[in-house]
C-alpha cells in the first residue's frame, strides 16, 4: 500500500480544506490502484525540521518515498493528476 503524507498542524484551516479535497481523489484512485493508497497527516509541529521546511508552504502533499511534492493552493484535478503521476513511477 502506499501511503499519501500530508503535511499539516492543528488548527490550519486550509489544512482541513486539504484533507476534505483529497478525500474523494484517493477513493477515486483506490479504484483503479490495486495496492491501494491511504492518506497519513504528519503534524509538522512535532520536528523543528519539518517546520523550518513546510511552516509558511502547508498543506503539502508528498507519496512516501517520492520526492516531487504538491503544494497549495491545488484542487482535486490537481492533485489527482500529482497522484497520477508519482504512483505510476
């Protein structure tokens, strides 16, 4: 299975319109991607690192193990077409 990462914190709301958005996309994908793909949040206020690297940029979005990342602001065509892309490579 892969895993979808979404780089978040409490309280961001554009973070929360992220996740809703991304909610259809990935059981849309799930349908035609037979290992299928869950989506994990990654509070970013847990690593000063992550903070430093996605503190002004969040929400982002990433596939474990790929390095191409989405950023916002993205709609659902958007980052259908990023999921696409990186569970084909």
């Amino acid at each position: 299975m892969k895993t979808l990462l979404l780089y978040t914190t409490a309280g961001c709301h554009l973070c929360e319109q992220a996740e809703t958005l991304l909610k259809p996309v990935l059981e849309y994908v799930q349908a035609s991607f037979p290992e299928g793909v869950k989506l994990q949040p990654v509070e970013i206020s847990e690593s000063e690192a992550l903070v430093e690297r996605y503190g002004i940029r969040i929400p982002v979005i990433r596939v474990e193990g790929q390095t191409e990342e989405l950023g916002w602001p993205f709609d659902q065509a958007i980052a259908f077409a990023y999921l696409q892309g990186a569970l084909a490579s």
